[in-house]
C-alpha cells in the first residue's frame, strides 16, 4: 500500500514528471484550447529538460499558443527565437510561416471595429512586417506546405499597400494638396502595378495634375487611363462629352 501510495503521488506531483510526460500534458492543453496552461508547461518543460526534441517542439509550440491567443508580440518573438536556435530544423518553415500570420491577423482592437475601420486606413507597418516575413518563407522554402498560402497573402497585402495609398492621395486631394496626391498616386503606380487600386491612381494623376495646371503630364496620365481601363467611369462622361 505504501508503494502504491508513491506511485499514485508521483503522477500527481507535476515535479516528478518525465520530459514526455510534461509535453503530453502541454499538447493535451493546446489542443483543448487551454493556451496559457500549454504555455506554463512548455515553459517549465524548457526550464527543466532544455535539451532534445521536446523541448525543441515546445519552442515551436509556445509560438502557436501566443498566435491562438492573438499576442502578436510573443508570437514573433518565439517564432524568431525558434529561427535563431534551430534554423535548420525540419519544421523552421512553420516558425516563419506563423511570424507572418501574426503581423497578418493584427487585431484592429476595439476602436476599429466599432468604426469599421478599414485595414488600409491604417498604419501599414505590421502589413509590411507581415509581407516580410512570407517573403522570407517563400524564398528559403519554395517547397514548403505553406508557401501557396504564403504567396497568396503576399497578394492581398500587396493589394492593402497599393490601396493605403490611395487612401492617402485622396486624403490630400480633398484639402487641395495636389503635388502630394500626384505624389502617392505615383508611387502606388510605381510599386503596386498590378493592383486594382492603379485605375484609381491614374484617376487621381489626372485631376491633380488638372488643378495644377500641368496639361502635358495631365494628358499623358489621361491616356494611359483611356488605354488600361476604358470601361471607367470618369473616360466614359470624357468621351461622352466629346462626341457631343
């Protein structure tokens, strides 16, 4: 009975388990959505087995509790620190893959979705970041489960960056800020060129440059426009006028 009696403390005394045992109860935790007691056992599984392929996954994994419980921060900085101590570990590409999907999914917080606010309303800095980090995945890792997701992403942060600056341009075309307007809408031109929000980019290009009285570079923007999108609705009431 007294054995018993040990062997039956043993198992409940969280001191006395093996490196397996801690990890079974943290991937148990994940599973379950218990993200913070999956984060308190991979901590201690770190602390006290820090060598070999459990503690290892536990870095990875902690990654993924911090992204499910939407902490940006802490998911990027276990991500990284994964890449740094194991950059050639066969799962490396999830580290980079769950970086980007952190700046990806940043939270607009409260105030943003009581506004509706727009993701290209924003500061695009964690769009960048997020941009950067599936860029690095799809380069190192070509191959990699999650680069077609990756590349996708990249697209629609693509589109988001090209549309912040349109958001910008229009910004300044209302107060009357012309040479700054043509200046965004040059620049989303430049890097964005395939994005939808170019028809937008070259309307602004020909109304500012309009109010600014600069008819060649006016015309020229004009032209392109006729030429990449007739179907706009602005190139219609021009014709339309013309034909008049």
């Amino acid at each position: 009975m007294l054995l018993s009696g040990c062997s039956f403390l043993d198992k409940q005394d969280p001191t006395t388990w093996s490196a397996e045992k801690i990890y079974r109860e943290a991937k148990d935790a994940l599973d379950s959505g218990q993200y913070d007691t999956a984060v308190k056992h991979y901590e201690t599984l770190e602390s006290r087995y820090p060598y070999g392929r459990y503690a290892q996954q536990a870095q990875l994994e902690i990654a993924y509790a911090y992204y499910k419980q939407s902490e940006q921060a802490s998911t990027v900085a276990a991500a990284e620190r994964f890449i740094k101590l194991h950059p050639n570990h066969p799962n490396v590409d999830y580290a980079y893959y769950l970086k980007g999907l952190a700046y990806f999914n940043e939270d607009l917080g409260v105030l943003g979705n009581v506004a509706g606010q727009d993701r290209t309303e924003r500061d695009p800095k964690s769009v960048r970041e997020a941009f950067d980090a599936f860029k690095d995945l799809v380069q190192r890792y070509p191959d990699s489960r999650y680069t077609p997701d990756a590349i996708a992403r990249m697209r629609f942060l693509v589109n988001a960056l090209a549309f912040h600056e349109i958001h910008v341009a229009r910004y300044y075309m209302k107060r009357g800020a012309y040479v700054a307007a043509a200046n965004r809408a040059q620049y989303a031109l430049k890097n964005y060129p395939q994005a939808p929000s170019s028809e937008e980019a070259l309307l602004i290009l020909v109304k500012a440059y309009d109010a600014l009285g600069m008819t060649q570079l006016r015309n020229d923007a004009d032209r392109v426009l006729r030429m990449n999108f007739p179907g706009n609705a602005y190139v219609k009431d021009m014709v339309s006028r013309s034909e008049r």
